[in-house]
C-alpha cells in the first residue's frame, strides 16, 4: 500500500492533497455526525457516503438538508439531492459542496463494512472515561497523612533548650617589653653591606 509522507511546505501540501491515493482520499471525505448519531455510535465523525442525509452548516446554502447523491472523488465535493441552481439557458445544475461544511444526520448502514466500522469504533474507551476510572493512589494518601501526623506532634512537643557552646578563654599576651634583648636581635634582619664597602675590604685583606 502507498505511504503518504507528512510534509510542512503549504504548496506541498496541497500537491499531497490533488495526488492523493484512492484510500487516502477516502479519509477526507470524513464528516462531522450529529449528536444524537455521536450518543448512539459513541465516535465523532465518519466519511461520508451516497445515501446519507446530511445538513448543510456554512455558505449561500446553510441549514439545508437532504440526501447525497454523488461523491466526486476527483474534485473532493459532494452533491445533495434538491440542491440545484439554474443556468442561463435554464436548465438546473447541482451545487457541488465541500465535505468539511456538511454534519451527518442519518446513516445508511446497507454495507456490512461500515457496520464493522461502527462496531469497532463504539468499543474503543475514550480517553476522558479512562481518566475517571482511574482511582487515587493509595499510597500517595498515606504519605501525605504521615506527613500530616507528625506536623502535629512535632507542634505539641515543647522545643528542647539546646546547651550553648562554652567560650574559649583568651591567654593574655606577654608584653613587648619583656622580649628579651637577643630574641629582638635575632627577630631583625641583618643589614647587607654596600658593594663599596665589600671591594674595600677585599683590598684591604688582599693587600695584608
């Protein structure tokens, strides 16, 4: 079977559309149902056949209704049976309606196949009903009670005094003065001798 790849360019987007398969085209001709038809076959929308009483919702036409006679595949247009409009040499012509402007408001179910459809589509579970069925989790609850629990007695308990860290003492620092003569010595750095003064003792030892 031929795949249809999904494109995002407009123009060939519309190209997709006037090349489509046979089969795929089938599935544009889908309409909206009518909630009476939507309560008893629990699904939103089938492709339209001929035989199907449909309603008219938009353009010149709107709120007419009647049976279709004709689906043109080619042209992606439907024609209902009394909608006609005349020419000028007078003779009467059908008006071709797009499928998306039309809501079907009676089936026909002579094909055994779209009775399959019908049948398949009413037994899927939606999706919000599976959302009720699902029940809370248990174990959510009972955390969030535990939680809840020991709030309380964490505030019905009186709040222990914590014992306050002991200071350090500070030792006293001896005084500058009673450093000692040889400990100042030692502590001050030796002062270097000049370069002159180092060439005149050299001359000096060299010349003894």
């Amino acid at each position: 079977m031929q795949t249809v790849k999904p494109v995002t360019k407009p123009s060939k987007q519309r190209r997709m559309v006037f090349q489509a398969p046979n089969h795929v085209r089938y599935k544009l001709f889908a309409a909206h149902l009518s909630p009476e038809l939507r309560a008893n076959h629990g699904t939103r929308g089938l492709p339209v056949r001929t035989g199907d009483t449909v309603r008219i919702l938009r353009g010149d036409h709107k709120g007419f209704e009647g049976k279709i006679t004709r689906v043109d595949r080619k042209r992606y247009r439907v024609y209902v049976e009394g909608l006609t409009r005349e020419k000028v040499d007078g003779t009467a012509k059908f008006v071709p309606i797009h499928p998306s402007k039309i809501m079907i408001t009676k089936l026909t179910l002579d094909d055994k196949w779209r009775k399959k459809i019908l049948e398949r589509k009413k037994g899927v579970p939606k999706k919000a009903e599976k959302v009720a069925e699902k029940k809370p989790r248990k174990k959510v609850v009972a955390a969030k009670e535990e939680v809840a629990e020991e709030k309380v007695t964490a505030e019905a308990k009186p709040l222990e005094k914590k014992p306050k860290p002991r200071k350090k003492r500070k030792v006293a620092e001896k005084p500058a003065a009673e450093k000692t003569e040889a400990k100042v010595e030692e502590e001050k750095p030796k002062a270097r001798k000049t370069r002159a003064k180092r060439k005149t003792k050299e001359k000096t030892e060299g010349g003894e």
